[in-house]
C-alpha cells in the first residue's frame, strides 16, 4: 500500500474520520495502532523490528533520565551504539551472504529514517535539548507514524512528540491545505515521476545500445524522476500530517534554482542534510583531537568534516561502491567550491541574471552525471550494474550523436517502456513535457515569488490557482491510467529501501 495507492486513500479517510472524532486520551493509541498495521500490510515479517526499535530506544532514553556524568555518557553510546549495529547490520548483511553460507536478511522498510530519528532523540536528550519521553505510545508513535516510517521526513522529536500530547479536532481551513499539498504531492509522484521512470527503467539497463542524446536525456529524466518522487512523498506525507492536525518539516525547497551546491544541499533532503549538519559535521568539527594528533591539531580542519559527511552519506544510500562513488563526487563538488571561493573570493550576492542562470545550469549539469552513479547503485538485484557500467555510461553520452539515430531511439525507448504505438509515443513525450513545464513552473513561482514559502501557501496565493488545482488532478488521473492504476502493489518509493 503505497501512498499513491487507491488503497492507501481509503485507509487515510477510515483513518483520519477516527481519530479526529476520538477522546484525546485514546489519539495516539489509535494512531500508532494504525501505524503498525499500515507497516504489518507491507512487510509484516519487519513489523517486530521496526517495535523492537521502538523498545530499545525508549528504554535507552529512559536510562539517560535516570543517570548522571559518565553513567549517562555510557548510556547514550549504548543507545547510539546499539542503533547504528542494527542499521548496519541490516543494510549491510547482503555483503556477506554467499552461496551455501550466510543468509542475507531483508531491510526493513524505511530503517534508516527511523533509526537515524531515534539517534538524534538519544542525543537531543542528552543534551537536554528535548525532554525524555515517558509514555511509550507517544514514543513508538514518533518513530513509527506511517506517513514518515518508510520514507521520511526525518522529525525531530522535540518538535514532533509535544503534538502528539495535544488534542486534534476536524479544521476545515487546515484540511484545504492538506488537500491542496496533497494534490501537488501525488502530482509529483504519479504524473512527473512514475512516468519519467518509464523511460528511464528501459535506457539505463540497457545503455549500451543507446546512443549519447538518449542516454543524456535518460540521465536528466533520472535526475528529475528521483527529485519529483522524493519531494513529492514528502508533500504527501506533509499533507496527511495536516489532516491530522500534525505539522512535519518541510523536506525539498526548490533546489535546482540553487546557484551552488552549499545552496543546493540547504535544499535538498533537508531533513536528512540537516541531521548530518547537527549530528555529524558540528561534532567533529568541535572536538577536540590534540590528543590524538599529539597536539598537532586541536580541531579537524573544516575540508576533513566535510569529505567524512559526505563519504557517510553515500554509504548510508546503500553498501555498493556507486554510492560510495557518489558520496565521494558529493565531497568533491562541496569542497571543489570552497576552494574556488578561497581563491577567487566569494560571488557577489547580486550577479548579473545570466550568471546566476549560468551557475544553475553547472550545478545541475554536475548533479546529473552524480546521478548516474545512484541509478546505477539502485539497480535490482536480478539485473545489477557495477560503478564500471556508470563510468561506461557516461563515456557513451559522447558517442553516436546522430540526429536519425536519436529520433530512433526516441521511439524505441518510449515504445518498450511505455507503449508500442506512434501516437501513444508522441502522447507519452507530449505529457512529459508538459507536467515537468508545470511542475517547474511552480517550483520556480514558490522560489522566485514566493521566496520559498511553503508549498501549500504557495499554491493557495496562485492567481490562477484553480486553473492550477485543475492541471495537477488532471495530469494526476492521466498519470494513472497511463500506469494502470498507479502503482498499488509497487511498494514504497525510490527511497523507501535506503
């Protein structure tokens, strides 16, 4: 049950009709009891992992409010410690399997959104930035909401947990705007990026047989496919909070207008970015190494935090060396640009319209070719590709430019991905090009005019907002019916296994 399913639409209606009719004292109760079926109806045989966790960090938290000085210290490493082993352990076991030996184990869904959630609650209450939850329903419930427990947004449980103490009721100006971010959200998912991904799952298994326009396309379309389905989950999700009278963090700000890849990555996965800022980065730049370093070094220098964040990131995407690889040109283009700052001092904050546009498009243009390397990392495993297929896919896109063959490969693509048929061919590059004009459209209005105020308040102050509202449902049920009905046996999402 995806949450573009028409399934999931009737469980979040029983869902929401409920709770909002329900004495406070039984709210949370219901939800959480909502939550794990919702989570039981994916991966049932997960389900005692994701309470387990649940358990362990509760009770970790539970220690650090009953201890002081170095007992506390113990307990927060023991929690801390103990969350990353689970991670690790199921996200990386696969690495050891071999045949007649060990047993590769499933990854949970979304185990590394609420793990890592968990992680910061242990550490927030430690440093007394939030207070240790006592109530185990509220605890769980934090962890395992279902619109956050497969694929984010990361909350923070000083801003989350003191919701769920509070008493929610129907609000019909709050329920328009879930609606209204809702709409945009499933627009995303099923118009813009389920439909991209058509094409896009026919050329990359496949490169080699394409030429460099249509693997270059292939790459944009990617970039757009993953950015349009993980912003728009975060929408969706954003929206059943509302509904329910819960607000969660925003999670993309219209990141392919940022001018350089500090900007971009204050943009993009915000709720992720914003852990390994508070989590990683600030720790290791502020501790104290001279003991280590014989007292060379007081503090790690600035470019060591930086490429160690960015190295973790790519690991925590996944164990294969394309993700490791991504990682790496993440470090490189953040500490490329600071080096260039160095030396050429910093751009002005008022450049020339062209330059800034300029400085996008390097931006995108080097986001695409890291792209290709996380495609090639989350390839399935019945057909997996290796870092040296990335390296050969991005060679290809300088090869057979011919103007035939790419009007070719064009139909072949879409008429193996989508539909063999020409006028259905032209109809799916019809629809394509006309949902990513809307959907940047609007991502351009909220960044430029609305200095990237939230969506639903951008969407609501559209002067043209009905006509608006009327594409996103439209192109939303053309979305569908191009897919069959959308997906409702196709899992989570892009993320939802990361």
């Amino acid at each position: 049950m995806s949450l573009q399913s028409f399934g999931f639409f009737g469980f979040l209606l029983v869902v929401a009709v409920v709770y909002l009719h329900l004495p406070q004292r039984l709210q949370s109760v219901f939800l959480l009891g909502a939550s794990w079926v919702f989570y039981a109806l994916a991966m049932p045989a997960m389900l005692p992992v994701t309470i387990a966790v649940a358990v362990f960090t509760y009770l970790c938290g539970r220690g650090l409010a009953a201890r002081r000085g170095v007992h506390k210290t113990a307990a927060l490493r023991l929690g801390v410690g103990g969350l990353l082993a689970i991670l690790a352990f199921f996200k990386y076991n696969g690495a050891f399997a071999a045949d007649g030996g060990w047993q590769a184990v499933a990854m949970p869904l979304g185990i590394s959104f609420y793990t890592f959630a968990a992680i910061s609650y242990l550490i927030d209450a430690a440093r007394g930035d939030c207070e240790v939850e006592t109530s185990f329903i509220d605890f769980a419930l934090f962890l395992n909401f279902f619109a956050t427990v497969t694929q984010g947004p990361i909350c923070r449980a000083g801003a989350l947990l003191p919701q769920f103490k509070a008493e929610h009721r129907f609000d019909a100006a709050r329920t328009v705007q879930a609606l209204r971010l809702l709409a945009l959200g499933l627009f995303k998912l099923v118009a813009v990026s389920d439909v991209l991904g058509l094409l896009v799952d026919e050329v990359f298994p496949n490169y080699s047989s394409y030429g460099g326009p249509m693997l270059v396309l292939a790459a944009v379309f990617y970039t757009f496919q993953l950015y349009f389905n993980f912003s728009g989950y975060s929408e969706v999700a954003r929206a059943v909070g509302l509904l329910l009278g819960l607000t969660l963090p925003e999670n993309f700000k219209t990141p392919f207008f940022a001018t350089n890849f500090s900007g971009f990555w204050s943009r993009w996965h915000i709720s992720f970015s914003s852990w390994l800022q508070d989590y990683l980065f600030m720790p290791l730049a502020w501790a104290d190494v001279s003991g280590a370093t014989h007292g060379r070094l007081t503090r790690l220098p600035a470019e060591v935090c930086v490429f160690t964040v960015f190295f973790v990131s790519g690991f925590w995407h996944g164990n294969t060396l394309p993700f490791v690889v991504w990682g790496l040109l993440q470090a490189c283009y953040r500490l490329g640009e600071e080096l260039l700052h160095r030396r050429l001092g910093k751009p002005k904050k008022k450049a020339p319209a062209r330059v800034q546009w300029a400085k996008r498009a390097g931006v995108f243009a080097l986001w695409c070719v890291s792209m290709v390397f996380f495609r090639v990392g989350s390839s399935p495993a019945a057909a997996p590709l290796t870092v040296g297929d990335a390296f050969r896919y991005l060679g290809g896109c300088f090869l057979n430019w011919a103007p035939a063959r790419f009007a070719a490969e064009l139909y072949a693509a879409a008429s193996n991905g989508f539909y063999a048929n020409a006028i259905m061919v032209a109809a799916y590059y019809a629809f394509t090009v006309l949902v990513l004009a809307l959907a940047f459209y609007l991502d351009a209005r909220r960044a430029f005019a609305f200095k990237n105020k939230p969506a639903e308040i951008c969407l609501a102050k559209e002067k043209h907002r009905w006509a608006v509202y009327y594409a996103l449902v439209i192109a939303l049920l053309i979305g569908y019916i191009m897919q069959s009905g959308g997906f409702g046996s196709s899992g989570f999402g892009m993320y939802a296994g990361f």
